[in-house]
C-alpha cells in the first residue's frame, strides 16, 4: 500500500509522544498536555487503539474546573522545560481549579466531543471504550454550556476569548489589532521557546510580552468571568465558535448512541449557527472575528473564516463562494496548501507561525467541512497534498506553503495523528 510507510512512521510519532496516557504535542517544545492537541492525537489513536483514544480524553477532562472549562494546559510535574509554567499562572489553590493536577487558567477550541465520536467509531462496541466514552458525555456538556454563559453572556452565539492562545493561533494577523492596543509596560519572565526553535519562526518579543501581561491580568481577576470593563483582550473567535459548533452535533451524536443522556448539544447549536451567520460578509466570502472592546468586526484575510464550513453551518451559496477563493491562484491556492492567510495578504510571513505557514489541523478542518458539502474532490486533494508534504519534510509543526519545508517543532502529535486518519480516508 503506498502510504504504510508514512503510517508506521505516523504511529511511532505517536507512540514516541506518549507520556503515561497523554500525548506531547512535541516532546523537546511542548512537554504537557495541551486540549486540542490532545483531542487531535485521540484522532489518530482512535485507529490505532481505541482504548489508548478514549483514555486520552479521560486525561483531558481530569483538568475540568468548577465552572466547567477545561483548561488550555495540564501540567506534567515532571516535565519544566516550558513558560510560562504554574507558578506565572497562579491557579493553584482557586476554588475553581482541579485538585490533583496544576492547570493554565484559559481554554482552546473544543475538538473533545468530535475526537470522543471518532474513537466511537472506531471502538466496535468494546464495552471499555463505552464506558469511558459515555462518562466523559457530562463533562463534555458541562464545558460547551461554559462557552455560552461565561463566554458569552449577551446571547450573541460566538463565544469570546481573552487570550489569542484560547484560540489556538496565537499570532495570527487577525488578532494584531486588539493585541497592539495592550502596551504591558515592564514585564519580567523567562521564555525557552526561541531557544528550541529559531526566533523568526516564534512570535516576535512585544507579542509575547502581551501574552505574558493577559495571563497575569486573568490571575490579577481572579479568573472571574471576563467583562468589557475589566479585559484588555476580547474577541468573538468565528473559529472557535465553528469548533464548538461541529463539536454540538458529534455531542449529541454520542449521546444518543450511548444511552440517551440528556445534553442542550443541539439548542446550543442553533445558537451558535445565528451567531455565525450574522458574521458573514458575502463580499469577501469570509466571516469575521468581533473585537468587543470596540465593537468592530475584524475584516482580516485569514483561513480561520472558512471554518464556518467544518461547522456544517454555510449555506450552499457561501460555500461556493468560500470554495472559489480556496481554488484562486492568487489567494489560497499556493504549492501546498492551504496557507495560513494569502501570500499577498498584510502581514504575510512565510516562516512565521500562524502568520502565512499550512498546519495540518486546519488542513484536516477544511478538507473535512468541504466534504460535507460535496467538494469531495477538492478535499481529496488537500489529503493527498497534505501526506505529500509530510513525506518530504517529516512530522512538523508547520510548513512553508510555497516551498513544503517543514518548520517548528519536531515530531509534531496532530501532524501524525491526522496523517494517519487522511491515510484512511484515502484507502
Ligand atoms: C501556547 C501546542 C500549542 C498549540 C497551539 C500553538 C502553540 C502554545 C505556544 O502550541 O501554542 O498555547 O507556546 O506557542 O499555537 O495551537 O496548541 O502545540
């Protein structure tokens, strides 16, 4: 078969990150256990060993804190080659926070519930997958209800986020507006990151410096539910929301084909589908992040727009729009997609991340919403380019969309895991 070597290589990437029933997203740079990167391996393990799946989720949800959300980050004692680490979190000890493990105090997209519905298609009914399966179903629920209270208090359908590490890219171009307002002053803290991998692959110095300053300013809140009045970043992610919004419906899927627990999945959906919709900007087929502090939307040029088709929720005119501007030479459509934003857009950086390179859990995101609305074809090919790439540049965590070199981290989890379910898909 033509793809078994990059299977196997796949695997021993996974098996390589494995610490105790956890998956690393990288070992030299992220040695915890990150939220959707965890749910993403569970993608891959799901087809490799069900149980080994359902336990990483089990993990996850060991962080859950008292309001309901499962935190971006669960430390590993053992592991301190990371900043910022629990102390510069300060959530030890919050009546919030988990006992039994030290956690960040911020979340990421909820893949969880998506990832829990692969291993169940996966499992053939083994009674031990179920089991964990079916009691992950509440706190699964209780942290999507999280999102539409505490983040979202105004009904408006998109959740809010108060870090761009909530949205899992941190330094995208559509977050350089809110984020260049925050002017943190002097700030002392140790980074490692741009001494595991060259500098100009890494946010630039003032951006961290920001990410550091909001991480204190939630600890300095005592982790309250955020307000206009007290955050200096707060934003309605359309990502996010499309991940929350997908991750409704394979909640509800599992639900009912494990025992017909009650869950809100589906009116939650519905909600967050109005929300998305009234983002949409048909004139340049994207929808837009809100900065809430000041009530605009955000018109940036970004892939995160079209994720809205990951969430089953465009309409058939939108996504034929959405399609032809992934298929346009000069925007989305580079040597090997799909780009970050387009070559040509503001702020383009070949090498910087979240700034112009192709991930491959985006890749997966849209390939998958594209299926869904029949361009079959077109997400095949983003399958076929995406096994292409990793078999000449190796398990990174980011490419360069022009050239396919492989950039950031090594060994890379969600690079595996989601080679081995686009290998699937292909056969
Ligand atoms: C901060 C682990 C994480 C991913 C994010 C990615 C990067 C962290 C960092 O790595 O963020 O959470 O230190 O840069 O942007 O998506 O979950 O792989």
């Amino acid at each position: 078969m033509p793809y078994d070597r990059l299977q196997n290589d796949a695997a021993s990437v996974l098996r390589g990150n494995d610490r105790d029933g956890t998956t690393v997203p990288s070992p030299q740079l992220y040695p915890h256990q990150w939220n959707w990167d965890s749910s993403f391996a569970t993608i891959g393990w799901a087809h490799l060993d069900p149980l080994r799946a359902s336990q990483e989720l089990e993990r996850l949800a060991r962080g859950q804190w008292a309001d309901g959300m499962i935190p971006h980050i669960i430390f590993d004692p053992i592991a301190a080659n990371y900043e910022p680490g629990p102390t510069l979190w300060r959530t030890d000890g919050h009546p919030n926070a988990p006992s039994g493990v030290r956690t960040s105090s911020i979340t990421q997209p909820p893949v969880m519930a998506t990832a829990a519905r692969r291993v169940f298609d996966h499992a053939g009914g083994d009674h031990a997958v179920l089991t964990i399966l079916r009691d992950l179903v509440p706190a699964i629920e209780r942290w999507h209800a999280w999102f539409l209270t505490t983040r979202d208090p105004s009904g408006s359908g998109v959740p809010c986020i108060v870090h761009p590490w909530e949205s899992g890219m941190d330094n995208a171009t559509r977050w350089d507006a809110p984020l260049s307002r925050i002017e943190p002053g002097p700030i002392t803290y140790r980074r490692v990151d741009d001494r595991v991998i060259a500098a100009q692959e890494r946010p630039n110095r003032k951006d961290y410096d920001r990410y550091v300053f909001l991480v204190e300013e939630r600890a300095r809140l005592q982790f309250a539910p955020p307000t206009r009045e007290d955050s200096s970043f707060l934003c309605g992610d359309v990502a996010l929301a499309s991940i929350l919004c997908r991750a409704e419906e394979d909640l509800a899927y599992l639900a009912e084909k494990l025992g017909g627990q009650r869950t809100e999945a589906m009116s939650r959906r519905g909600t967050i589908a109005a929300g998305l919709h009234a983002l949409y900007d048909p004139e340049r087929a994207c929808y837009d992040d809100v900065d809430l502090l000041t009530g605009e939307r955000l018109a940036v040029e970004h892939v995160a727009g079209l994720l809205p088709l990951f969430a089953g929720v465009a309409t058939p005119q939108q996504a034929a729009q959405m399609l032809a501007k992934l298929e346009d030479p000069i925007r989305y459509q580079t040597s090997w997609p799909i780009p970050t934003i387009p070559p040509q857009a503001p702020g383009f950086e070949a090498h910087r991340y979240w700034r112009g390179p192709v991930w491959i859990n985006v890749n997966w995101m849209i390939a998958d919403g594209l299926a869904r609305t029949g361009a079959e074809r077109v997400a095949r090919q983003i399958a076929e380019r995406s096994l292409a790439m990793i078999a000449q540049a190796g398990f990174r965590e980011y490419f360069d969309a022009r050239t396919g070199e492989g950039l950031g981290a090594d060994s890379f989890g969600w690079t595996a895991a989601l080679a081995i379910d686009f290998i699937d898909q292909l056969r």
